[in-house]
C-alpha cells in the first residue's frame, strides 16, 4: 500500500480550510433527534449502543425478517448540520458481521474491569469476562478484544468503549451484548444506567414494549451464567443476510458471464513495449490495453456513480430494499497492464495470475521491482486492472467522502464493479481466444507465450490483499490466491494504519465529534463489506457462494505493519479457518499473552490448505495496543513492503499457486530464515 502522495496534502489542505471558513465547528449546535429516533434504555446519545436492533423493523421481505431503519435525523452530521442520508444503509437486512461494537459507559476503567485487550483475545471467552457476545443461534459466545476511543482521551465525556469482534460473527445471525461488573478507576463498580434499570424492574402496565424486549435479553444472558443483578447494559443486534452482502456482486457477476458464455471479452491493445535485456533484464514486453465489461453503474461509471437498478421509483432509486443491479446499457473499458517475463517462450509460456494494487493506486504497480523479480523467477505474467472506487481516479472523490459520508455509498458501489472487471479480465487471460490470440502475447512465429492450459491464480499486495479475499469469494476462473499484507476489516483497519493520517485530518474538521467518528466508520462498514473482504470471508474458503468453487487462499503478514493492522489479518484467518506457520515469531518479539490465539498451528510440510505465514522484517516493534497508528518513531521503519521482496516467500507463494501446497521455506525457524 503505497504512502499517500502530495494530491492528498493539496486535496486535504483545501477541505480542512473551506471547512474552517464556515465557522460551524463546534458539534454541539447539531440538530437532536426526535426521542423516539433514539433507543429509551440507552445510556448517552442517539444510535447508542451501536449496533441494537432498537434500529431495525420488521419485514417479512427480507432473509432475517428485519430492515434496518435508522432515522435521518438520528444519522451523524457534519459540521454544516448535514445529517446522512440513510437511505442506502435502509437497504440492508441487518448490520456488518465485522461491525465495531460501541458503547459509552461514562467512568469506565478496562484495565481494572478486566476486559480484554487486543493482546489477550482468549480471555474474552472466560467465565466471568466483564463482556458477553452470545451467538443465540448457536448459544456459543464469540471472541472479541475491547478498547476505549484513543482518539478522544481528551474528551473522556466523548470517549466510547469499542468491542471487535475477533472472528467474523455468523450471517444472518442475532448477537445478545451483556455488560457486567464494570469498574471505575478506583475499583468501584458502575451503576447501571437509570433508563436500563428502570426497563429492567418495569412491570404490569407500566411495562413498555422495549422493557419487555430489555427483560427478555437478560434472560437469554442469565441462561448462559450472566445474573441479571450485575449487568450494566444489554442489547441485541442482528447480522446482514449471504444475500444481502454478497447478492449485489452475485448478480453482476452471473448476468455478465451469462451473455458472455465460454467466449473471451472483447479488448483492446492499445501498446506494446518490447525492453532490451539491457534496460531489463526481468520483463520482455508489456502490453497496455482495455477490456470491454458490460457496466452495471450510473452515467459515465466514474467516480461517484452508483449502481444501476434498471426501472426505478419515484426518486430514482431501487424500487424495493432487494433489488439487484441491471445493466446500465453501456460498457466499461477497463485498464490493464501485463508483463511478460523473459523467461517465457513457447515451450514454456507463462503462468497467469491476476494482480491486485495497493490503496488508491494503479496497475503500474506491476511494474515494482518484487513483482517483477517473481514475474521473471518463477514464470508468472502479472496482468493487473484498477480497482475502481479506490483507484488513483478515485483520490478526490473518496478524500471528499469523509466531509460528506452521504456520498460513501458510491466507494463499495464501484467496488462491486472493479470485481466484474477483473473477473472479465482474468477470463481474456485463461482463454486461448483471449489474450494469447493476440500477436501482442505470441512470439515472432505466432506462438502464445501464455499457459492458458495450467489455469488462473490471483496475487495481491496491501489493498490488493484486502479486496482480494472478497474477490475470490465470487471467482470462478481460479481457485487459488496469495493474499500479501492482508487484513479485514476497514471500520478496525482505518485508524490503525499510517496511511489514514490526511483522512484523519479532514474527518476531525468535518465531524469533530469523536462519538460520531466512531459511528461513521461502523456505518461504513456496514456498506464497505459489498466491497471488501469481511462481507465474503465466511465463503472464501468454505461454504463456497452458489455456482463458485471452493477456494484455498495463502496469507503473508508482515509483522508489526504499519499500514495493515496484523489484528485485522488474524480476524481474517480465523475466519476463513487458515492454518499458521509455527514458529511464527522470534521469543519475546510480541507482547501477545497468546500470540495468534485462535488460530491452530500447520499440522505438517507440505500442507494443502490454507495458511497464514508471518513474515518478520528484524523490527520487533510492537504496535499501539488501541486504535492509533505506529507514526512515532519508537514503532521503527514499517515492514509493510517486506515479505513480498523475499526470494523465500516468492517461492512459497509461486508453489503455492501452482500446486496448492503450502511449503516450509524457513527450515522450521521464524520467516524469514537467515
């Protein structure tokens, strides 16, 4: 993931003042909302807790039987008095099933309440653990680590606590949140909320639909052990249905290839550069060039569109909650880049594998030198396209978002649509009617220089491992998929990497209040899952989407990375069951009491399955153990760029692809191996 370049300073620099001009900063002038907008029991202000089903109504339309509906006088504004537009996030059938859970318990001391951090995971699953996240489908309880907002230490009146869910929670699913025994800094145990005790204690008449609600939640808690007399607070929440995460994508993907049938995209070349040995020595050619996608978004399908839903209502919009894109008429021309390494010939033509960019970038990033050394070393010819929605065109839309989060709801729109396009771009590599029909991929006498007989693979880096995972949750041209620099998801991402820094900025002008901040990114999670990996991990790997192979994926963490939190890599693994390459750190390098609890060891070498392999750069620098980014110099240099310039790693990852195996290149040490 590429450091933010100088449009982002300008871009940033010109909204932090136009902001500051209106003279509107301080969040206290913000509309309330109307009482009923906001749940009665709640301790502090609207939409908290955060997820609750408090926010949702019934709806016999949807799979969960629930449409979320949350009031737009309720939503978070800005500093203008602009309050979201709720309208896409009332689309949805539930909340995100990586949502940050967020709560304001005022005088709440976590150390002395015992609850626990990013580095003791297990222990949320004790008996007497201060927080409770039961499953009530299956009864179990999830795991989870819980911090307060570093963010607003300054503000502890504005400071929520946040609790992570360490594995993605089930589909569809309801989730019962108990809060007991908390502390405060002196050791005394907090009070319950007067609102909470009062719904509690209601009886008879007196007793409100939301009491009766409130009393049946701490029954289903005193059954798993939580005694009504010590909670805090309890709520419930329902997760987002398979169809309502993964439908949209679903039905792009399925109404495009249906018309195409087996045959090749249409594309163009658009140059061709054959490179001496002398100017370089890895890559033969590169080929640039467009690939026709049938386009299932608004207008031109630039930045700020949205998805196209055919014959709709009124106000423009889907005509029900569930309604699926329809092609918008038009087509896209996607963008890519391949390179072809010298070590390809017609006796022995390249691997094919799809390459994904890192953050706010572009297919040139093939171009890096450890691309480049892999593409020559192990035969692989890299094609890449941009990821659309957060690609380098995408710089000021998506700088713009955070003054305006109304506008988000085009960034996992576009997304959906980058998916498509690598899809079609990977068919035009596999298919010899494709790519290796075209002189611009055959050598002199007309021979293809591809395999298009040994199938397609995908690697990715950074945002490329992130958006990656969901992509080949939907793809059915491969199977196989190296997931470098990995994580999910975005809402635990944000502000635990350097490269949030400028959004960070502009978010503290345009919503200065560190209780909406939190609110905004679980809000964007809710619709960022369309279009990135904690929507789909739970069919990654197993349990495949319908009409989709099932899938085995290799990750590569860099420990300690600046950039991509390795908490958010071992949700993922976790969730797609992927297996660890012990001994995965050097004694005393990590400050974990468990390190990489919940994920069990690689029972044996080779290993056909996933895994996930920690890469260990020399710098054993632990990172901020809350929601802030390793930016002082105590953290070291960032090891973000590590394991993919490692000869050893581009060996395990080139088997891996080829034959599914997960190889030991560490001789039994931490990789790498000296």
């Amino acid at each position: 993931m590429p450091r933010l370049n100088a449009r982002w300073a300008v871009f940033g620099t010109t909204v932090l003042l136009g902001l500051a001009l209106t003279g509107t900063a301080s969040f206290g002038a913000v509309p309330t909302a109307p009482k009923d907008a906001c749940d009665p029991v709640a301790p502090a202000g609207c939409m908290l807790p955060f997820p609750d089903n408090y926010y949702t109504v019934p709806d016999r339309q949807s799979a969960t039987g629930l449409r979320v509906h949350f009031d737009a006088a309720a939503m978070p504004a800005n500093v203008l008095g602009q309050h979201i537009d709720p309208t896409e996030w009332n689309r949805q059938d539930g909340f995100s099933p990586g949502e940050p859970i967020l709560v304001q318990v005022p005088g709440l001391d976590v150390a002395r309440s015992h609850i626990a951090p990013v580095t003791d995971v297990g222990s949320s699953l004790d008996a007497d653990a201060p927080i409770v996240l039961i499953n009530t489908r299956t009864g179990k309880r999830t795991p989870y680590w819980a911090e307060l907002d570093a963010h607003a230490a300054a503000q502890p009146d504005r400071q929520l606590l946040i609790i992570r869910p360490a594995v993605a929670m089930d589909e569809g699913a309801t989730y019962v949140v108990g809060l007991r025994d908390l502390r405060d800094s002196a050791g005394r145990t907090l009070r319950a909320p007067a609102s909470f005790s009062s719904a509690l204690d209601a009886q008879g008449r007196k007793r409100t639909t939301r009491d009766a609600q409130v009393q049946h939640l701490a029954g289903v808690l005193a059954a798993h052990g939580v005694h009504t007399r010590d909670l805090y607070l309890a709520w419930d929440f329902t997760i987002a249905s398979e169809q309502n995460l993964t439908g949209r994508v679903l039905a792009m993907r399925d109404t495009a290839f249906g018309s195409l049938g087996r045959a090749a995209p249409k594309f163009t070349v658009t140059s061709v550069t054959d490179y001496p040995a002398d100017q370089d020595p890895r890559i033969a050619r590169q080929v640039v060039g467009t690939v026709t996608v049938p386009s299932f978004l608004t207008g031109s399908g630039g930045p700020g569109s949205r998805l196209h839903y055919g014959p709709a209502s009124g106000n423009g919009l889907p005509a029900t909650p569930d309604a699926l894109p329809t092609p918008s008429g038009t087509n896209l021309q996607a963008d890519f880049v391949c390179n072809i390494p010298r070590s390809a010939d017609a006796a022995h033509p390249a691997h094919l594998s799809l390459y994904g960019h890192g953050l706010l970038g572009s297919p040139t990033e093939v171009n890096a030198g450890n691309v480049k050394d892999m593409s020559e070393g192990h035969d692989f010819m890299f094609c890449a396209t941009s990821w659309i929605g957060l690609a380098a065109d995408d710089v000021n839309f998506v700088s713009g978002v955070w003054t305006d989060v109304s506008q988000f709801p085009a960034v996992p729109d576009r997304l959906q649509q980058s998916f498509l396009n690598f899809l079609f771009l990977g068919r035009d590599m596999d298919t010899a009617s494709g790519f290796a029909s075209n002189p611009a991929f055959q050598d002199a006498k007309g021979h293809s220089l591809l395999d298009v007989r040994g199938g397609l693979h995908y690697d990715g880096n950074s945002q490329g491992g992130i958006n990656g995972g969901a992509l080949t949750a939907i793809a059915q041209d491969y199977t196989r998929a190296v997931l470098g620099v990995p994580g999910m998801n975005y809402s635990t991402l944000l502000q635990r990497s350097v490269d949030f820094a400028p959004f960070q900025q502009i978010l503290d002008v345009s919503y200065p209040d560190p209780i909406n901040q939190q609110l905004l990114f679980g809000l964007v999670q809710m619709l960022w899952d369309r279009g990135e990996a904690d929507g789909y991990a739970q069919h990654i790997t197993s349990d495949p989407l319908p009409h989709t192979p099932n899938h085995t994926v290799l990750m590569h963490v860099a420990f300690a990375d600046h950039q991509v939190s390795n908490a958010a890599a071992e949700v993922e693994a976790r969730t797609i069951g992927a297996r660890l390459y012990q001994p995965a750190l050097a004694p005393g390098w990590t400050d974990e009491k468990q390190p990489y609890w919940g994920i069990p060891p690689l029972p044996n070498h080779p290993y056909q399955g996933s895994a996930m392999v920690v890469w260990n750069s020399g710098a054993a620098f632990n990172p901020p153990p809350t929601n802030l980014a390793p930016d002082q110099p105590q953290y070291g240099a960032d090891p973000h760029e590590f394991p993919r310039a490692q000869p050893q790693a581009q060996q395990q990852k080139a088997t891996f692809l080829l034959t599914g195996l997960v190889v030991n290149v560490c001789g039994g040490k931490p990789c790498p191996s000296s």
